[in-house]
C-alpha cells in the first residue's frame, strides 16, 4: 500500500517523556512531508497547547486538534471543521466538576482557559508535567459559567482532571447519561467533546477535504483517545508504551516514545 496520510498522536506519541520531539523525529516527519505524504497532529490539544512545536511542525499543513473537534490548516491560519459542544451541556459538565473539585480546562479554537488555583496545583490532579505549558498559554478564568454564556459556541472540548480515581469514576457514571463522546486522556481525567466526535471523525472528515481513501491512511497512538482512529486508519500503530487494550487492536507495535517509535514506524511502512 501506498499510504498518503499519516496521523500521529503528540503526547506519549510523538512527543517523549520530556515532551519534546527527537532529532530523529522530526527528521522523519519533515522527509515525509518532502515527499508529498501528508503528516497530520492527531491530538487532544488544541493551538494554545500547540504552540511550543510551531517550529518542529513548521512545513505540517494540516492538524486533527482538540480530539477531532477541530481541523486545522496552519499554514494558512484558518479552522477547516468545528465541531462545539452545545451551551446546556457544558453547564451540566461544569457543575459535575465544581462538585468534585476537579480541574476545570475548556478548549475552543484559539484558547486553552483553566483557573488560576488549579494551573499553580497541578500535581494535584497528576498532571504536574503540564504546568509549566499552562502556565505559559492557558487564559485564567474563574467563573467557567459566564465565560460559556459570553462566548457562545466557542466550546468545543471541555476536561475535567479529578484528585483521585473514585472521584473520577463517580463523574463518568454521571456524564455516561449525556450525550456525549467520552474518553480517559490522562490517569484521572475524563475528556468530553460532543457525540460522535472523536479523532476518528477528524481523520474521516480530513480526508473527505483531501479526497484521499482512508485505506491510503496510517495511524500512530498510544492511549485511550486514539482507540478510534485506530480502528478507522487503514493502517493501526501502537507505540511500545500504549495500553494493553492500544496494542491489541494495533496492526504493529512500533518502539516506545523514547526511542523514537514514530520515526521507527515511518522507516518501516514508508521507506527510509
């Protein structure tokens, strides 16, 4: 097969342990793009979040951003599908973490917005690699409610970091009974977009644009929000430090996200 697209996932991905990209990686990634195959981000960031990897990511055009909420053309700076999750449900989503005290994070096109108190305790919610990037890009907010009712259909992702597993679970028990596409990103995270939208539907709908066959695609992940594309690429590929549940439903298993799995993967099925 002559693949035309590969889409790689960034954190646990493409991404180290240090979260940055390799040498290596890159040089892989860039080779590609020379040779007229398009390398997407498949990712639960969105653009604030992306914005330490402009230069590793400088000839990539297009991205798969906020869990297929978003598809993005960097190069010429405009969203090319949103998908928002409707005012009455992030609400609903929003008390759920107020109850529990979780860390409350909404994504839209532009911005990553989270309070103040939580970006300074991050360890809290096990996401403590990530404070020094929040600290930097997210907008402050403290009142979640009227930032939804000021900037409506903006939302197009919303994040709920719990302090522990049961708190955790007892959110998922709840949010379960909405309308809503769910999936576990992080130790004790829930991450919600809305119904159907996944990274798969961002690979589907990116393709449609590109007139390329999913069967002409490739997919690289590691966690529980890659499950989807997964299933939907042409062709799967799980990193050597996915899940179980990843490595089962992979047609490969490539090396770990510290030796340079991604880059392993594209010697392999596109040719060094």
């Amino acid at each position: 097969m002559n693949y035309k697209l590969l889409a790689i996932d960034m954190d646990g991905t493409t991404l180290n342990s240090q979260k940055k990209i390799s040498p290596r990686t890159k040089a892989a990634i860039d080779n590609l793009i020379k040779r007229g195959i398009y390398v997407v981000v498949s990712t639960g960031r969105g653009l604030a979040e992306l914005s330490d990897y402009r230069t590793d990511f400088e000839n990539m055009q297009y991205g798969i951003l906020i869990s297929g909420g978003l598809i993005y053309d960097f190069i010429n700076d405009k969203p090319i599908k949103l998908h928002a999750v409707d005012e009455k449900t992030i609400l609903q989503l929003i008390d759920f973490g107020l109850e529990e005290k979780a860390m409350i994070h909404l994504h839209t096109i532009r911005a990553s917005i989270a309070r103040t108190e939580d970006i300074q305790n991050m360890a809290a919610f096990d996401m403590a690699i990530y404070q020094d990037m929040f600290e930097r890009v997210c907008t402050r907010c403290d009142d979640f409610k009227n930032y939804v009712h000021t900037h409506p259909g903006e939302v197009v992702k919303l994040n709920l970091y719990h302090r522990d597993k049961k708190s955790r679970d007892k959110n998922f028990a709840r949010i379960s009974k909405l309308n809503l596409s769910i999936s576990f990103a992080e130790a004790q995270n829930l991450e919600m977009s809305p119904a159907n939208v996944t990274k798969a539907l961002g690979l589907q709908e990116l393709c449609e644009f590109l007139k390329i066959d999913l069967a002409e695609t490739v997919a690289i992940g590691d966690a529980d929000n890659d499950k989807e594309i997964l299933q939907t690429a042409g062709l799967a590929i799980a990193m050597g430090n996915a899940t179980d549940e990843i490595k089962k439903l992979a047609d490969f298993v490539t090396l770990d996200n510290d030796n340079d799995g991604v880059a392993a993967a594209i010697d392999k099925f596109f040719g060094g």
